[in-house]
C-alpha cells in the first residue's frame, strides 16, 4: 500500500515535495501521541503534524469493536520478535500495534489507573513534579475524555470466580475505584464493545480534525534531523517534515530509543560500533526495560463454555505477597481458552493442553518487576528490527519470581472452594505432581509469558540521575527542541496495566509544552508571535 497522509476535506494531500513545515512534529499516533497532538491543537500554540507509519483506524469494524481482536491482520502488527532471557534466542512475538490509535487499537482495553504510590515512586526516583498530587489533575482530564466501563458479572464462570475469591478470604472489590488487594471485574475503556482508545477519544472523527492539526498515516520517520545540537524536523520514507519549534517522539518504548540511537543520541560507544556518528552521548537510551510478564495456573472446566463476549479477561485479583508493599505486589488475570483461535492475530493458541473449550487460566505477575533489559540497535537503519532482550527473572534477589510464584500458588488454592470445584475438574497445570518448591520454580522458569507492558527505555530522571534520557519536562537530554513521551519515560513500572498511564503521562506532557508555548520570551511564543504578524 502505497504510504499516503489524511487528506481533510478540500484543503488538499500536503506534497512531500514541498517544504513541509509544522510548528510541532509528533512521531507516533499511538496512546500518547493522539493525545499530545489533539492537546496541542485545540490550545491553539501552532501547526502540529502527527506522523504514523501505521493505516487510519476508523471505520475499520476489527479494530473499533474489542471482541473481533482475533480478527486484525498481521500488517498492524510491527512484528519484533524478544529474549526472555540472555540463555534464549528470540523467539517471542513481542506484538506492537502498527497503526492510529497504537497499542490502544490492539490490546485488551483493560484499564485501570495506577495507584498514588505509583507516582509517589517517580517523584522519589528523581521525577519532580510527578508526584500522586501534581497527576491527579491529569488523570481527572483524561477520565472526562475516555468512556470507561466494568464488564458485569454475567457469565458464570466469572461470577464462580469472584465467588471462589471470596471464599479464600478476598474482598469484592470496584477496581475503577481502587486498586487494592481484592478480586472483581475488569474496568475497560470500552462502551460496550467499541474501543474507547486515544484515536477514539481524542481524534474521532478525522474528518472533524482541527485545522491546525495534520495527521499523516502510513508514513514512516527514519531519522531525527538534528542541527547545531537542536532537533528540526525529521526525515520520513515520503520526505523531509520539518519543525520551527519541537519535535515529540511518541513512538513507543521499542521504537522511542531505537529512532534516538539511529539518529545519534544514545551510548557512545554503541553507536559507534553501529557507525553511527554520535550526536549526544546519552547511555540511558535504550536500557532499563521493564515489562510484567506472568506464568500461569491452568484448570479443566467440566463442560465446555462459550468465550467472554468482549476480551479474553473479564476478571481480576490483586494480592500483598509483601505486607509492607505499598501497593498490591501480585496481579492475577482469569484468562478462559474456548479452544477456538486466540492471540492478538488469529493464531492458533500454542498450549500443549488439548481440552478444547475446557480451560481456564490464572496468570500471576508481579506489578512492580525488578529485573530490567534493554533495546540494542542491530543495524544503523531505523527500518531493521532492534534486538530486543526482556531479562525475565534476572535480578539477583529473584524478587520476580518469588512474587510470580506466591500468586500461583494461591490461585492454585482456588480447586478448593466450593464456588469453583463446582465447574472445574482438576488442575492441568503444573499439575498435581508439581508441589516442591525447586519443581515450582522449574515450572516458572520454562512458562513465562509478557504482558506487553515493556516501560523505561527513555527513562525520566533528575539532572545527576546518569540513566535518565529526559528531564521531568521529558525534554532530551543535550538535544535542544525534543522530546519524548510514552511509556517509555516511566522512572519505574505502574502497578497496572499501563494503557491509562500512557494516556495520563501524555495528558501531563501536553500541559507542559502548551504552558512553555504561552510563557513570554520561549522560542515556541517568538514563533506564535511571528505568525500572528506575518
């Protein structure tokens, strides 16, 4: 398909001949870019360009309706293939959406808002500014934005579930309202079944865009066009796009630090060896990878059941593995496997297990991971995949898999409750013979899975903080008029699932460079200036 930008009623297809100029170019229509670029245009601070190498979501009945997930083709997908762990080749999907609206148009649409501790972490981590008070606001804007519903308890292996989790001593819990130790529905940013993503929100309808806002589909950035230390514009596979005052990079936490490294900014000495000229020396790019990831529990059911209507998980619980923790240390997903094809592209499930429509499982992952991987360069060109190494199970406390293992072994308990044993047969896996700790452990080790949360690869930090790639106003570091913004930055992993944070950090991002556009003196308001005169 031939690469083409959005085209709003009859003011014409920008030619890429022409000296394309926008005041804001923002790289990646994804979770945070269709926020910050919507942001930016209905205050009124200049000319933005949305750039997404992906198709136009809208309209396209597999992508706006959640329960046809199954359906997307393999083109919106990046295909990165990932380590779990330096002994493994590469071998996992690491699936990453390629196309408006992002991660957003292809995940599951769970969406739970992280906990004050989360953000009282980063402020601790060097994030000033960010803290649970300075976000609330934040969150507030974005939930005034984004349909959210929590599915009901209708199908009744859900409702045996939240029975069976009570049994065991948990609260029922509205996890829209709280996250807290307990077990409920999943709150999703849907009504009914159609997505409620940032595209959605913030973009719907195209036809609708404000005049200063340009959104260019299938278009893809190759590089950041730095001059005299300030980023200018960037080159893209259709021609140059340039910038009078920033350029954002919203293209999540693989490609964010990959198109930094292609463009020189990044560690010395890889880029070197890449032969890449180095523009900024900046180690931190690329490293820090945080991602949950789980291993789970598998139960027989005794009759078979019809998949949930809307997304594989319906249901929820969250556990204090740690009584110190300051947030739940453990979540679990009920994942129900009706044996017909799954995965987020059709694909046939991989399991070994053969009780078609029968099984149910519990994934167990701890929210706030400790080991940490990395995003290396592979080639020089932004269009060859990065070598994408998660480290599961490295830090040398083996936190990770104590807290993975503490989940398991209480939803293992969940055979012996009344509300469950009612429609489960037996544990499938790991299975009656798996009881000893070092078997537990095997078991974990040989059955992990992601989550696709992967976080920190431009991580925010204070100036002295050496693994910082950008500043709490996510400017980077010893490059003039660039950003970045997704999940990405996050100083450390959220308790939850990381879509509503995106958005949030993305809402916040905003605010900061609308005020910086509006404060007397700021290249950004020398610019509004101009054009006002011209």
């Amino acid at each position: 398909m031939i690469a083409k930008p959005f085209s709003k009623g009859d003011r014409g297809v920008p030619n890429f001949n022409d000296d394309l100029t926008f005041d804001y170019v923002i790289v990646g229509g994804g979770s945070a870019g269709a926020v910050i670029a919507r942001r930016l245009a209905d205050a009124g601070i200049g000319t933005i360009a949305l750039i997404e190498a992906g198709p136009l979501d809208e309209g396209v009945p597999c992508l706006m309706d959640v329960s046809r997930l199954s359906e997307q083709p393999t083109s919106l997908d990046w295909g990165f293939l990932a380590s779990t762990t330096d002994a493994k080749p590469a071998r996992l999907n690491y699936s990453r959406a390629k196309v408006l609206g992002g991660c957003g148009t292809h995940n599951d649409c769970a969406w739970l808002i992280p906990p004050e501790s989360d953000f009282a972490e980063w402020e601790r981590l060097g994030a000033k500014g960010w803290g649970p008070q300075e976000i609330r606001s934040h969150i507030n804007r974005l939930l005034s934005q984004v349909g959210v519903e929590t599915r009901p308890d209708t199908n009744p292996v859900s409702a045996a579930l939240l029975r069976a989790g009570q049994e065991l001593g948990l609260r029922r819990t509205e996890f829209r309202q709280e996250i807290s130790p307990g077990i409920g529905m999943l709150p999703l940013n849907a009504i009914g079944k159609h997505r409620q993503s940032s595209s959605v929100s913030y973009l719907h309808p195209l036809s609708k865009l404000p005049e200063m806002l340009e959104v260019f589909s299938e278009t893809f950035v190759t590089r950041v066009i730095i001059q005299d230390g300030r980023a200018i514009g960037v080159e893209t596979s259709l021609g140059p796009v340039h910038a009078r005052n920033e350029v954002i990079i919203t293209a999540g936490s693989i490609q964010s630090p990959q198109l930094l490294m292609v463009s020189g900014i990044g560690e010395a000495q890889h880029l070197g060896a890449m032969g890449i000229p180095v523009v900024a020396d900046v180690p931190g790019v690329g490293r820090s990878l945080a991602d949950h990831y789980s291993s789970a529990v598998v139960f027989e059911l005794k009759e078979s059941v019809p998949a949930w209507d809307v997304t594989p998980y319906e249901s929820i619980m969250l556990l204090k593995v740690d009584a110190d923790a300051p947030a739940p240390d453990c979540l679990c997903q009920f994942g129900l496997r009706p044996g017909n094809p799954s995965g987020r592209h059709g694909e046939k499930s991989t399991s070994s297990f053969n009780s078609e429509g029968r099984l149910i499982d519990i994934a167990s992952n701890a929210t706030r991971p400790r080991s940490r991987g990395d995003i290396r360069l592979v080639t020089s060109d932004m269009r060859d995949k990065p070598r994408i190494r998660l480290n599961y199970l490295s830090d040398p406390e083996d936190y990770d898999l104590r807290i993975i293992g503490e989940g398991m072994r209480f939803a293992r308990r969940f055979i012996e409750t009344h509300s469950f044993g009612e429609i489960a047969v037996r544990e499938v896996a790991p299975g009656p013979s798996v009881v000893k700790d070092d078997d537990i452990t095997d078991y974990i080790r040989s059955n992990l899975e992601t989550v696709y949360h992967a976080a920190g690869t431009c991580r925010m930090g204070s100036d002295d903080d050496p693994t910082a790639v950008v500043d709490t106003a996510l400017r980077v570091r010893n490059i003039a008029s660039l950003r970045v913004c997704d999940a990405s930055i996050f100083p450390s992993m959220v308790t939850v699932n990381i879509n509503c944070a995106v958005m949030t950090v993305a809402e916040k991002a905003a605010a900061t460079i609308i005020a910086a556009a509006k404060t007397p003196g700021s290249r950004a308001a020398n610019e509004a200036l101009l054009a006002i005169g011209s």
